[in-house]
RNA sequence: CGGGGCGUAGCUUAGCCCGGUAGAGCGCCUGCUUCGGGAGCAGGAGGUCGGAGGUUCAAAUCCUCUCGCCCCGACCA
C-alpha cells in the first residue's frame, strides 16, 4: 500500500516532482534523451492555457502567423548578443534530402531573427507599424540538464513579436504582455508571481531590457515562468527593419517579443500539488467535476448511472457561466471500488469530486470533496448547477490566496546580514528583498557563492515599502531594491 | 562534459560479493463474491536480465566497451 503513495515532498522534492508528472501521466520520458511526450493529462492543461492567453492576446489586438522551424544559420549571427546567447544551445541541421546543405539551418531556439527579417520586407512606412504578431510553436535548445516541463530539448510555447515606431511605444507594449502574464498566471492558475526587470546579467540575448515573472515554488525556489522585452533597435538594425516616418525621415523599428512555455505546467505542479498528487485550479482544469457513482447491486448500478448522467447534465447545461460551461465527468468504470477511484481523481488532481449513492440519491443530495482542501459537505440537487459554480469558484480563489500566503510566508523583507542571507539560502530557501548597489561584480560574487541570482527589481506595489537602504553585500547605499532567490 | 548512483515482467524490485533451471509484490486477463476512501478468493498471461563483445563446460552474476535514466557540479533565454 506504501508504493501507492508518492513520494513526500519533504522527503525529496525533485523525485516527488518527477513521480507526480509520470504518475499523473502528464508526460513521459521519451527515447530521446532530454525529450518529453506531452501526455493528454498534461497537453490538456496547455490547451486551456493556450485558449486563455490566445484570447487575451486577441484582446490586445495580436494576430496569429507562424514562421518555419528552420532557420539560416547566418541569420543567428546578425545579432552579436543574441548569437552569443544562443549558439551554444543551438541544433544545427547539415543534411537534407541525402545531400549536405549548402549553408546549414539552426533549428530555432525562437524566432526573432526569422521574423524580423520578414518584417523588414512588410514594412516601409510609419502607416504599416505596429505590427502585432504572435506565434504559437516549439523550439528548440540543446539544454545539458533537463527536467520534465521544466527543461527539455524541445518545448512549446507562444513567442509574441511586435514591431513600433517609438521606444516609447514598445516599452508600453513590453509592459502590457507583462502585464497579461500575469493577470493569466494570477486569475487563472491561481499562481501569484512578482514581475519586475531582469538585471543586465539575467536579460535576455539581444534586449534592451527583459521583464519577467517570478513565481515561488514550495521549496521555495523561483520559477521564471514568463518574459518580455523591449528589444530596442538591436534586431531592427541587424535585419534592416526600416520605415520612413511622419516626417519623411528613416527610421530603425522597435521591437518587442514576449513568451510563455509548458514551463508553466511545471510551474503549476510545484505551486499546488501536495502529497497527494496534483491540484489544477478549475479555470485551468480540463475536468472541474468527476462524478463518482456508488453502487452494490446491479439494479442500484443502473439507477445510479442514470442519476450521474443526469447530474452531469444539469451541470453541462447550466447557462449560469455563459458559454464557458461546467467541465464534467463520469466515472462509469466497473471493477474499480470507489475508493481507488478517489485516489485516481485525486492524484491528477481534478479540482471538485462529487460522490454519488444511493443514499444521496434517496436524500435528493449529493456529496462534494473539494481537492484543495479535501472538505467534504453534502450538496442539494435542488440548484445544484449555480452551487457547483460557486464552490468551483471559490477553490480558484482560495488556491490564489493560498499559494501568496505562502509565497510571502516565505519572503524576508526585513533587513538582514550577509551570512545570514547565505544561511537563508543554503537553508530552507527564500525570496530575499534587499538593497544592492547595481554592481554586477557583486551579483556574480553572490552567485558564485550561494548559487542565488537577482531574479528581478521588482515593480513598485511587490517592493517593501522601507526596504533596505544599504546593499546586502557591500553596505554601500543602494540602487535598487531587488529579489534574491535561488531559481530553477 | 566531470563526480556519484541505477538499468532484471507494464511498475517497484530480490538474486550479483561467492557463476549452475529467473523469483516476489503491485498492476494486467478470466470467473465468482464485492463496491460510501486504494477489495477478497481461485485460475492465467507476461522476461533475448539495457545493448555489444570477451572469459568459462556454463554468465543476470566476472571483465571490457557502449547506450540510457536519476542525483550533485559546470552550463543555462
């Protein structure tokens, strides 16, 4: 009965991370080294979060394109920050049709250089920007360590890319994707993250300027679960993406690209999955509600089949919600007490359970088993559809309130010694707000010595409101107040 | 790529030191009884012991090489 348990998360939290994504049959190692298959359990969830943040993407006047797989290999040289960022990682292909190429073609690690070059061929005036473009692809980067959703060869994402006539548009635009990420990682997987600029060492390879989200896992280590950049000129020089402008002047465009990965779907395995097994927050679940019928005889298991269908009917055809109707699912399976079936439900994590018997059935009522905090209550059918919303929005919003309380349960905001930040770090692990005197010889220095990097300054309303003054470090007086954590 | 660990049935593994017919638990299939928190009994299927080579009358076991996975480091938008 013990190997039917997971590993604890106390007990080892990487095997209890890489047990609960096999075990729930998210994804599964593939014969490739670093690969993954993105099971239905897992592909699923990306599926609702491509529907969500594609529709915000909509919403802030994007347009879908897709851009090939291959790419020059010269056009990765263009950029001399950005070939220096992604050479090493890159996938070269040599040989195509039984012939070697003529000049070999980069596997793309993303997608600037590709799509730049293309805009430069769209763009001539001022009347032609903005150019709003999003793609939805995988990419590819020759990482030396993997981890399932975390770190693989080859990933999914979405890369947004914009081209502006002013900096100052594009900052805006860089600043609202950010924006949107995080209203999605918030309201939708119930992961709160603090969003601030990266420091120029952690920047992505050819920006001006990155911003990124930084969500706390439970072993209290940082997840960069989105970024955006203000990519400046940098790209626009290198591809020639020129317009003339109002004044008859030519111009160099503004860049701006954006992305989030099934690097996310890690994100949520490690912000809400217990011991248990995973904890999908309902907007994000494939399934809301499994309805577990319970029967003995063979007559019960007719009349409690029939019943579970026409539950999972008033639920589905509940209206309450608009189109977004409630997710069901019954569990009809015979030969499986109802028991295994809880612990099956649970482990993948399906956020509402509804157990019905024959004595609910003869109380008109039902019992619901609520996965985040595993409360049970018995439920009326009488408006059962609107009360079943209700709970389901409240597990979303408690998951939210949850994982911010202890994600600040875990934060030091208060003014702390060097050694004691090391022994913080090396600990139990921490998000560390403080003071540093924007020397990147100091945060090479903390890396090298705690393996913690600066995450990100974070914006206003995340800082401590009197934060530190004096650098962690140096005790020289600070620029900037910053986030200390060690990251994945 | 460096250090360590591990590859035996779908999964977890015993056997390896000390060579001699490959075992168990879970899962799976069939039947009966069960069914409100991981069911019981009976019967059954399933293995080129990661791969290649070597030593030997005989290799899961000893030797060499190789591939993969995990952990720690280095690296990492």
């Amino acid at each position: 009965m013990s190997d039917k348990a997971l590993t604890t998360r106390a007990a080892d939290f990487s095997a209890w991370y890489n047990e609960l994504v096999l075990r729930a049959e998210l994804a599964d190692y593939s014969p490739v080294r670093g690969c993954m298959v993105i099971r239905p359990n897992g592909y699923g969830i990306w599926e609702r979060m491509q529907r969500a943040l594609d529709d915000m993407f909509k919403a802030t006047g994007h347009r879908n394109a897709y851009f090939p797989l291959f790419i020059p290999e010269s056009f990765l040289h263009k950029e001399a920050e950005h070939v220096e960022g992604f050479a090493p990682e890159a996938a070269v292909v040599t040989h195509g049709g039984g012939k070697k190429l003529e000049e070999p073609l980069v596997v793309r690690p993303t997608s600037e250089t590709i799509i730049y070059s293309m805009f430069a061929k769209w763009v001539q005036s001022y009347r032609d920007l903005p150019i709003l473009m999003n793609q939805w692809a995988n990419v590819v980067r020759w990482e030396m360590r993997t981890r399932l959703f975390l770190r693989t060869l080859e990933f999914l994402w979405q890369e947004g890319h914009t081209a502006h006539a002013t900096h100052d548009e594009a900052e805006a635009e860089a600043r609202q994707m950010l924006g949107v990420y995080r209203t999605f990682m918030e309201e939708w997987m119930a992961m709160p993250v603090v969003t601030g600029l990266k420091t120029p060492a952690e920047k992505f390879a050819g920006a001006l300027r990155t911003y990124s989200c930084e969500a706390m896992m439970q072993d209290n280590k940082a997840l960069q679960a989105g970024t955006s950049h203000n990519l400046g000129q940098n790209f626009a020089k290198a591809f020639d993406l020129k317009f003339q402008s109002e004044s008859g002047s030519i111009e160099y465009a503004w860049n701006t690209s954006w992305g989030v990965s099934t690097r996310m779907i890690g994100g949520l395995v490690m912000t809400h999955g217990d011991d248990t097994g995973l904890r999908i927050p309902p907007r994000l679940a494939p399934i809301e509600v499994v309805i577990v019928p319970i029967w003995k005889s063979d007559e019960e298991r007719s009349r409690l089949l029939e019943a579970a269908q026409r539950l999972k009917a008033d639920l589905t055809g509940w209206g309450g919600r608009g189109e977004d109707r409630i997710r069901v699912h019954v569990d009809a399976r015979e030969g499986i007490k109802p028991g295994a079936k809880y612990y099956e439900w649970e482990l993948q994590g399906i956020p509402l359970r509804i157990e019905l018997g024959p004595r609910d059935l003869a109380n008109q009522a039902c019992m619901t088993a609520r996965r985040d905090t595993r409360v049970k209550a018995v439920l009326p059918m009488e408006g059962i559809a609107p009360a079943v919303a209700e709970l389901l929005h409240t597990i979303q919003r408690d998951m939210l309130h949850a994982a911010r309380e202890r994600r600040e349960a875990n934060s030091v905001r208060e003014a702390i010694s060097y050694d004691r930040f090391r022994e913080l770090i090396e600990g139990e692990g921490a998000f560390v707000y403080a003071g540093w005197n924007g020397d990147p010889a100091v945060e090479a220095k903390v890396k090298e010595e705690t393996k913690a990097t600066i995450r990100c300054i974070p914006e206003p309303e995340f800082r401590t409101p009197d934060g530190p003054a004096r650098c962690l470090v140096t005790g020289e007086p600070a620029q900037h107040q910053v986030v200390w954590a060690r990251a994945y």
